[in-house]
C-alpha cells in the first residue's frame, strides 16, 4: 500500500514539476469558458476532447517524464504486482481528470442550467478516462521508439477520437453506426450524448453496447496486452534513459 501511494505522489510530483497540472486546470478553464460563452459551438466538443485526447498526452507526457528522470525505480516496480502498477498509476490520472470534469459540470449546471444527471455523467466521464487512459498505455507498450509512439497516438485521434465528433455533427450516416463500435472513442461519444440531451438520441442496443464493449475492451487491454508487459516496458524506458546517459 506504500508504493501504491508513492507512485501516486511521484505521479503528482511531476504533474507539478513539468506543469501538467497547472496545464491541466487552464485548458479546464478555458474549455469550460468556451462552452459557457461560445454557444455556436457545440459543447460537446469540449467534453470530446478533454476525455478523449488529454489521458493519452498525460500518460505519455509521464511515461517521458519517468524515462529521463528515472524516477520510478526498478525497486519500486519489483515490489508491486503488474495489477497493482497499473491500478496506481491509473489512479493518477484519474484523479488528475476530476479537474475538468469539476469545471465542466459547474457550467453544464450553473451557467447553462443543464438538468443533468451528475452522478450518472461523473460514471461516464470515468469509464471513458480509463478507457483511453489503457488505450494510451497500450500504445506505448507496443511502440518500439518514443517516434512511433507520438505517431501511433497523433494516428488513434485523427483515426478514432474525431469519430464522434463527426457522429455528433450528423456526418455518418445510421447505416455505419454498428460499424464504428470498434472506435472506443465513439463508445463513449453516445453514452455522452445521451446524457447531455436527456433522451434516447440513439437506439438502445448500441447504448448498450456501448457500455459493455468498453467493459470488454478495458478488460481485454488490461489482462492480455498491459498486464503481461507493463513491467517490462517500465524496465525498458528507465533502462533506455541510463543508456542514453552514459
């Protein structure tokens, strides 16, 4: 329980250090800002992009972080189990994405007078953060180089987060609807619709399906790609880092 706190804390340390936190609340505020004053934009953008972008870039701004700084030590990994890492530093970051959910439901509710389900948005907003926070750490256990890393998150945003942005602008047509369910990002772009219209906006199946696929993708991700080989990817960067400081 020790080094799940102290991964926490380093974590946070260096959300601090590097001003990931600091970034984090401005694009808060400026997101909310623009959704509450800028109403000829569709504020689910701004619920798009904060969800489906900033866990990727904040677990590979922090994955970066711990490779220079060798700050989370082999000592600390061997004491831990792979759920335990995993766990911890998941925790990290979702503690981290309370912030602009926080500014964000004050608009909805205080300043667009939006008649919302907060605890039903708050679970939403949670399932999606962990979603992209293990689709995040997925892609940087597979990369081979931090280049292909930035690539394959730059590739996952144009090819999969601007899914639902299209869907919720009525730019794909109801036939490709099934179709698009491999994109975890459009999973979670209509459980976010329906809680933001209040209403079924779409067929109750997909609805559905939308909450158990990301169960399903979550579970599949953690169990057969970043269980297996979280341990050794941290190995790797922080090995990687002592090699290129020599």
């Amino acid at each position: 329980m020790k080094q799940f706190q102290s991964i926490i804390r380093n974590d946070f340390r260096n959300y601090l250090k590097y001003n990931i936190l600091q970034i984090m609340i401005a694009l808060s505020i400026l997101f909310s800002g623009a959704m509450a004053f800028l109403p000829g934009i569709d504020p689910l953008i701004f619920i798009f992009t904060t969800v489906f972008i900033l866990p990727v870039i904040v677990f590979s701004t922090n994955f970066f972080i711990e490779k220079e700084e060798r700050s989370l030590t082999p000592q600390a990994i061997g004491e831990l189990t792979s759920l335990q890492l995993i766990l911890a530093k998941t925790t990290s970051a979702l503690i981290l994405m309370l912030i602009p959910f926080l500014f964000l439901t004050l608009v909805m509710v205080f300043l667009l007078h939006m008649t919302i389900s907060i605890p039903l948005f708050l679970l939403i907003y949670l399932l999606a953060s962990v979603m992209h926070i293990i689709v995040g750490t997925t892609l940087a256990i597979i990369a081979k180089s931090s280049q292909i890393m930035s690539i394959s998150y730059i590739g996952y945003i144009i090819l999969f987060s601007l899914i639902p942005f299209f869907y919720a602008n009525g730019l794909i047509p109801n036939v490709f609807q099934y179709v698009l369910i491999i994109s975890p990002a459009y999973l979670s772009g209509i459980l976010f619709q329906e809680i933001y219209y209040g209403y079924a906006f779409s067929p109750t199946m997909l609805i559905l399906l939308s909450v158990v696929l990301q169960m399903i993708y979550i579970f599949i991700l953690t169990f057969f790609v970043v269980r297996p080989y979280f341990k050794t990817y941290l190995l790797y960067i922080i090995e990687e880092g002592d090699a290129q400081n020599q």
